[in-house]
C-alpha cells in the first residue's frame, strides 16, 4: 500500500459513525417539517436507525455469544439485515407515492 492508503487504514472509523447521526438527525428532522415529504418514506427513514441499534446489539450478542463477528452468524446478520430491507421499502414505496394514495380521501373503499 501506498502512504496515503496505509495513512487512511490506521484510522479507527468508529467515531465517523457517531458523527454521522448529528446530519443524519438533522435530516429527519427537516423531512419531518416538510409539508410534502412523503410520511411513508419518513418511517423508513428513521427505520433506519432502529436497525442501526439492533445491528449494533446484534454485533455484541454475536461477539459475547458466539465469539464470532456478526457477518459469521446468519441469523443474527440476516435478522438485522432484514430490518434495512424493510426501511428500504418503506422509503421505496412512499417516494412511489403509495402511502398517499392509502390515505387519500377519494379512494375508494
């Protein structure tokens, strides 16, 4: 590796995830004051932070439990994965308009 690789690999990123959340907050908080942001796409928004907190439990559990990390134990790794396919679609389908028109008042019933 060059210098500046070598540099960059020595870097613990632990506290680039913390100093993540303050713009990643920021945002949701500005999407939730937002007249026109899709509700659905907000819920997927901040589902993203649940499964941040239980991919975070899932890493400790797999390391105490198991002594493995947690993309060496399939349950736990899918389980908390799955959480980020399920906040990916409620992103999806609110941006697509779908939590509108379940909640419109001219739909019909």
């Amino acid at each position: 590796m060059n210098g500046a690789l070598s540099w960059l690999a020595g870097i613990d990123p632990s506290p680039l995830f913390v100093v993540s959340l303050v713009p990643y907050l920021a945002f949701l908080w500005w999407a939730s004051k937002v007249e026109g942001f899709p509700k659905l796409a907000l819920r997927g928004f901040q589902g993203t932070l649940v499964f941040v907190a239980v991919t975070i439990v899932a890493a400790i559990v797999a390391q105490l439990r198991f002594g493995e990390l947690l993309a060496n134990v399939d349950a736990l790794h899918g389980g908390a994965e799955s959480l980020l396919t399920l906040s990916n679609l409620l992103v999806v389908l609110g941006f697509g308009g779908v939590g509108a028109a379940l909640t419109s008042p001219d739909r019909k019933r």
